[in-house]
C-alpha cells in the first residue's frame, strides 16, 4: 500500500498556487505548498483587481484591502475614453497585500507550508514525488518559467511579439477613480491607485521602457517619490500541455498572452478551481478542456488586441477607436456600463448618439525627462528562484543581461506638445 504525505502538492505559492490550496482544503484534500520564498511574495503586476477576479477570491472568503476603482479609462496624449463597471467596483491591491491575505487564509484552512524549490520531479501511476514529498497529485503554479514544466516534459516557447513589464510605484495622491491605460507607439502604462496616497505604475513594451514616452502621465508623478521596479519576461509563453500523468499545471505555468487585460489573478483563480476539480474527479485529463473554456475569451481577445495594436499606426487609433465604438471597448467588455470620451478641448457622452459637448480639463505644462530605469532579467520573474532585484531609484547603466531589445534609431518619441488628455 503507497503511503503519502499529502493529497496534493502545491509548487509555487503565489496566487494560483494559494488559490488552489485553498480549494483543496474546501474539497477536504490535505495539502503542501512548496515555495522558497518568505511571504509575503512581490513581483511585477498591474495590482488592479477587476469585479470579476474579487468575485473569485471572495469565492474563496478573501477579501484583500485596497483602493476601489469605477472602471477602465483610455489615454492617449490628445484623446480619452472612459468605461464604468456595471458589476461594482474594481480594486487596486498591492500584490503583497493579495498573497499575505491568501496566505492568511490557506493557513486558517490548515494548509501546510515547506520552504524550499522544486526542480526535480518523479511520478508513477499512483502518485508524485518532488522535494522529499509524495504525493498523489501535483499541481505546479511556479510562474511564466515553470521548473516543474520542463522537468516533465511539458514544451514551452516564447511567443512573438517579445512583450516585458516594469512595475514601480510613486507617492502621490490618485488623480482618477479609474485605472488608466496610457497608449503611446510604444507601449503602454497602466496606472492603479492601491492606497490613498500611491498608485502603482506598469508598463508593457517590447523595448526598454521610459516614463517619458506618455507626456501627460509624467506631468502627474513630477515631484513624486518613486519606489524600486521589478520587472519580467517575455511575457507570453506557448506552452503544448497543461498535463502530464499526475501533474497539472496552473497560473502563468500553463501558459499566458499578455498583461494587457488585467485579468492575471482572476484566469489564476478560476484555473485553480478547475484543476482542483479535475483531482476530486479522478480525471485530470479533463483539466486541459476546462483549462481551454476559461481562457478562452482572455486569449482571443488579448491576442487579437496585441498584433493589432502592433504597427504605431494601429497603436496611435487605439484611443479613437475606443471613444467612436464603445460596444467594443475594452477587452474587459464583460464589465464596462456608460462610456465617456473626450477628444481636444471637448468631451462627449459617446454613450448617447447626440452627445453634448462640454469644455475639457486644461493642459499642464510637459514635464522634465523620467526615466524608470533597468531592470535585470536573471531570474525572469520566476517564482521558483529568488525574486528579481530591486533597483535604485536613480537611472543606471544596461546590465550584460538586460532583456529588452535596443531600442531601434527611429524608435526614439519624437517630442510631444504638452497638454493633457483632454
């Protein structure tokens, strides 16, 4: 008779490894979670939480602290467009405040905790063994560069185009009750309040990232303080399976597109759900259909919004197309209400077909030259190895392994009058 130490081995604790602890403790299965870490665990993020991603951790009686926000707002340089959740509230957590609060949680719920990394992982018929554990099933939730995945056999590549995020946070009072995504030919930055007097700062690009290439959003940090950056990629990995014998892969591990939608924690949750379900079953083969159903939507649409919005010419008419087809807009459209744009010195209703035009905020002033600064790419971002470095707040030097691409003459931002967004 085999004999285990636990149901399930949890690799990775981060939100989907702790999310799918905690739906294991619900199903009554003993657990494990393996993470060399000490809590509570940081990396790059967006840290805003849309309704539906809360709705999921409340599901599971978490209910991190945070900053509400009323929906998701458009910027470009000249141009603005606004959409209102129907469904409540969205939040901007920080990422720390998310895993101590799951962790909280997963050790109320009895789940036990190892600290050490997984790299080596051998399984029978019957069960799985990895860090001295054995176990009946594991699930790996170790991130976008998952230990455990290759060391099944699990294939993964980098997809194209090479995507990276930079997250840093700034000491300032929040200036919107929405999360702002700042498109410039360049890549975008998503700015989310998470506590009254700081909002956190990310951006998403295929090249070396600076403040600078979104004017208007450099007037509203001058003079703020700025924390480290942490960042990592490339950020989308095409990986062949989500299963293999007696391990199922969750999260990042099984595969991701972009950060462009926000909807990282939330797709973690449910996939959580799904693979703890498929264990109850007996069945994990049927991890990979269910793992296909609840990522559909997220991949078809941010893949489609990724290469479309690729060529500058597509990028310069995202903001328009949002304020002129609001049906459409955003990516997020399970969620958006009333839609508001703004284009010059006007804003419109564009939620109404006669629309009253009404005067615009002014224009601030273009502010000096911000620049975010490096950011090493050892460890990637991976959760199983030590996190990646902070940085000073001053800009230094590329280091020999620096991850993004240079950035090309022409791709230099051309200067930009000031002015807000409208």
């Amino acid at each position: 008779m085999t004999t285990y130490d636990t149901d399930v081995l949890v690799v990775g604790g981060g939100p989907g490894g702790l999310a799918t602890a905690l739906n294991a403790r619900k199903r009554g299965l003993s657990v494990i979670v393996a993470d060399p870490r000490e809590s509570p665990i940081d990396k790059a993020c967006g840290e805003g939480l849309m309704p539906g991603g809360l709705a999921e951790l409340k599901s599971l009686d978490v209910d991190p602290a945070g900053v509400p926000f009323q929906g998701i707002a458009y910027v470009s340089q000249q141009r603005r467009a606004e959409a209102r959740f129907r469904t409540g509230p969205g939040r901007g957590v920080r990422r720390t405040t998310v895993h101590a609060t799951l962790a909280a949680r997963a050790k109320e719920q009895d789940a036990e905790w190892i600290r050490t990394r997984v790299t080596d992982v051998v399984q029978d018929a019957h069960g799985v063994t990895a860090a001295g554990v054995r176990a009946k099933w594991l699930v790996a939730a170790d991130g976008l560069h998952s230990a455990v995945r290759r060391a099944v056999g699990i294939t993964a590549t980098a997809g194209t185009p090479r995507r990276y995020g930079v997250r840093r946070h700034y000491r300032v009072p929040a200036w919107s009750e929405f999360v702002e995504v700042h498109w410039s030919p360049w890549g975008e930055a998503y700015v989310t309040p998470v506590e009254p007097d700081l909002v956190g700062v990310a951006i998403l690009s295929r090249q070396r990232p600076e403040i600078d290439w979104f004017p208007w959003l450099a007037q509203q940090l001058r003079g703020a303080s700025p924390g480290a950056a942490r960042g990592c990629g490339p950020l989308r990995q095409v990986v062949s399976r989500r299963v293999a014998g007696r391990v199922l892969l969750v999260g990042d591990a099984a595969g991701y597109e972009d950060a462009l939608t926000g909807e990282g924690i939330t797709l973690a949750v449910k996939q959580a759900a799904a693979a703890v379900r498929a264990i109850a079953d007996n069945d994990p083969a049927s991890y990979e259909a269910a793992w296909h159903r609840v990522t559909r939507s997220y991949r078809w649409l941010t893949r489609g919004l990724v290469l479309a919005s690729a060529p500058r010419p597509a990028r310069r008419a995202i903001v328009p197309a949002c304020a002129l087809l609001p049906p459409v807009f955003p990516v997020w459209g399970k969620y958006p209400g009333k839609l508001t744009a703004q284009s010059g010195g006007h804003q419109a209703d564009a939620a109404h077909p006669g629309h009253r035009l009404i005067p615009a905020p002014p224009k601030p002033s273009l502010p000096a030259r911000i620049q975010i600064g490096p950011i090493p790419s050892a460890a990637h971002c991976q959760p199983s190895a030590p996190g990646v470095p902070l940085l000073p707040s001053a800009p230094a030097a590329p280091l020999p392994n620096w991850p993004y691409p240079p950035a090309p003459p022409e791709a230099a931002p051309p200067p930009a009058p000031p002015g807000p967004p409208g």
